[in-house]
C-alpha cells in the first residue's frame, strides 16, 4: 500500500472536510491565516490509484537564526487512523515534510481513547483516594484507538505528556455534551436541561427569570467582547491576547463560513455580564473563548449564555458540544477542579485523546528547540496554537 503526500488547494481541503462530516476547526485552512506567525499549507494524502483519501494543515515554525522548520499539525492530519494503511500514511508525510526543511514533526491525532461520564466524574470528584483520570476505570476504552499509540511508538514518535494540567499544544482531554442521543435523535430542551445537575438548571432557570438577554455579535462587538475577556484574564490569572487576534479569527474563519464562528453576548438590563464565541465544523461545535465580568455575577449570564450556544449547535445539527479543555485532575483540592465540577453540571462526559506526538528528523535541532520551549514557557511564552 502506497501513497503519496503533496500541496492541495483550500477549496480541495475544505471538500474532504465536508465530505467526513467534520475535523477540528485548527484544522481548516482558514487556522492558517488566524496563526499569522506560522506558514501554513494544506496537505492531501493520495492513494495508488490518485484519489484523496486523507487532508491535513500544517503549520512550520521556524527556529530562531536558521531555515530550519516545526511542522505542526494541530488535532490532526484528518486520516484513517484505525485503518491498515496508517504507517505508509505518516511515511509519506514524513518524507514531504523532509523536503520542507522540518526537524521535527508534532501531531495530535484526532481519535478518542477514553470516556468517563457525568456520575462517574462525580463519584471519582467526592472520593479522596482518587486523585487523577488515570485512577478511574473509564466507562469506554477504544482499543483500536489504544493500539494506535502502540504503533507510533514503534515508529519512533515520542508522545508529549500533559502532566501539570494542560500541554503547552491541545489538550489532551476534553469535556463534550452530546447534542443526540444513540439513535442520532437530536436531544430536545428538555432532555437537555435533565442531564444537567440541579444547580445547572436552577441558574439557567434564574437567568431567564432576571431577565439576562443573550444575542449574537457582529464584528464591531469584539471590542466589548475583548474588554470582558480582559477583566476575565486579570481575575483568572492568564494572559489574555490582544484584540487583533480576535478580529483576524472573525475575519477569516467568517470568510471560510458564515457559520464557523459566532459571537454571543448576554446582557442584562443593558450591562454585557458575559460574552463568548463559538465555532463548529460540520457535526461538531466548540465553545472556544468565554468571558465574564465581576459585576452582576448573581444573574448567571454565563450559565444563559452556554444554553444558548448549546441549542444553537444542535439546531444547526452539531451532535457534540466540545466545552475543550479540562486537566486530568478529579481532586477537589487541586486548582482545577472547579472547571471540571463547572462542565460536569451539564451532564457531559470527558474524553481522552490520543494525545500529541513528536517525531524528531533532526535530535540535535529538536533537542535544542526542546530546551528553549522550556525556557519560554517558565517564562509565561507558552506556544500553543
């Protein structure tokens, strides 16, 4: 089984995305124009016979001082990764990307492992011998999933461990609400509202009764957006990105899709309490940036604006609802654990995925490029994309 790695076009990409149904949105080719910083290119896998069979963007980083190259491919390639022809896929990509100059390859392919739902979240959050979703037997395993790591080890990647909380790329483990049930039927409001904890309810039920109004923004509302997310960062302890990042996303992921980014704003006797954005490719929405202010927090605009966002994907016929990344903690006495009781009260689950990989092309460069992600991360330069 052969095959061959080469430049598509975006009108190209974007078919085979459509054609899967979905793929992560740092996978489209308009992430290449947000990551400004990084010179992207839309890759296509072909078989013997010339047909498309995977798609992939890659990223190049370039190294400081030389003409030497990262190429990242975030949450992706899109690929078949259960399927038999997996090593000659990543060769081919690894040959291509040879020819571009790259030290190294990073990847995170875009396949589940491990689910753990909403009431063994919250039998594992009240026990204290219990500490991390290692510790907790999962309610799935994907073994073919599991496997696949197996091969890349064996191939040379070297997986990135998440330890600490969150890897300096993707997450490795997300927090999704299912939009449908096992049959594909979308879920109704109802439905919805019932596998959420008590608490979910009570605040989206009090939003509604004081009277929290949720919209959707046009690009000339970033900035009041961008003024709540700031406030959001100085009390959250992050460093936040400046508006241009914002309005750059706006511009292109819109220009891809009218759809693929929207804006919301939930205001309560005209004060904006919280803003958020989301994204969605296909069957698949994101919650990507939230924002909320000091002020009024007793109205429970966040809690309003998440159900908005909610019904909205599945109105739009997303069946999952990505709320993205949580750490691996369950320990009610690590700083963390509040995002996770936070996304728990929907009801959802964790997954796990398979993680980010490395494959070095060069040692000596990967290894000094290794040494000095190190040092900008301690020194608050994280690079995820």
């Amino acid at each position: 089984m052969t095959f061959t790695v080469r430049p598509i076009t975006a009108a190209e990409h974007l078919a085979f995305i459509d054609s899967r149904g979905t793929a992560s949105f740092l996978q489209t080719p308009a992430w290449a124009q947000v990551k400004s910083e990084w010179r992207g290119e839309s890759l296509g896998w072909f078989d013997s016979a010339q047909s498309l069979v995977g798609a992939g963007l890659v990223l190049y980083r370039k190294v400081p001082r030389l003409s030497r190259f990262l190429a990242y491919l975030p949450e992706g390639p899109a690929l078949d990764w259960t399927g038999d022809g997996l090593d000659a896929q990543l060769a081919a990509l690894t040959s291509y990307l040879k020819t571009q100059r790259a030290f190294a390859i990073r990847m995170g392919p875009p396949i589940v492992t491990r689910r753990w739902y909403a009431p063994t979240l919250k039998a594992a959050m009240a026990d204290p011998a219990l500490n991390r979703l290692d510790d907790v037997p999962a309610d799935e395993s994907d073994s073919q999933a599991l496997a696949v790591g197996d091969s890349l080890t064996k191939l040379g990647w070297r997986h990135l461990s998440p330890a600490g909380g969150f890897s300096a790329g993707q997450p490795q483990y997300n927090f999704w609400l299912p939009l449908a049930d096992g049959s594909g039927a979308q879920l109704t409001d109802d439905e919805l509202l019932a596998g959420m904890n008590q608490l979910w309810r009570r605040n989206v039920r009090k939003a509604d009764k004081a009277g929290v109004e949720v919209s959707i923004g046009e690009r000339g509302d970033l900035a009041e957006f961008h003024r709540v997310y700031v406030e959001t960062a100085e009390r959250d302890h992050f460093t936040p990105r400046p508006l241009a990042y914002f309005e750059r996303m706006w511009d292109a992921l819109k220009a891809e899709s009218p759809e693929r980014l929207t804006l919301y704003l939930a205001r309560h006797e005209g004060d904006l309490v919280a803003a958020t954005t989301m994204v969605q490719v296909g069957s698949h929405a994101w919650y990507s940036y939230g924002a909320s202010t000091s002020h009024k927090r007793d109205v429970r605009g966040s809690n309003a604006v998440q159900w908005r966002m909610m019904r909205d994907a599945r109105d739009r016929d997303a069946t999952v609802y990505d709320m993205r990344g949580i750490t691996e903690t369950v320990s009610a006495d690590d700083p963390h654990a509040g995002l996770l009781q936070f996304k728990v009260g929907t009801g959802g689950q964790a997954v796990e995925y398979l993680g980010e990989w490395d494959l070095p092309l060069n040692r000596t460069l990967y290894t000094a490029f290794m040494t000095w992600m190190k040092r900008r991360a301690r020194g608050g330069g994280g690079d995820g994309t």
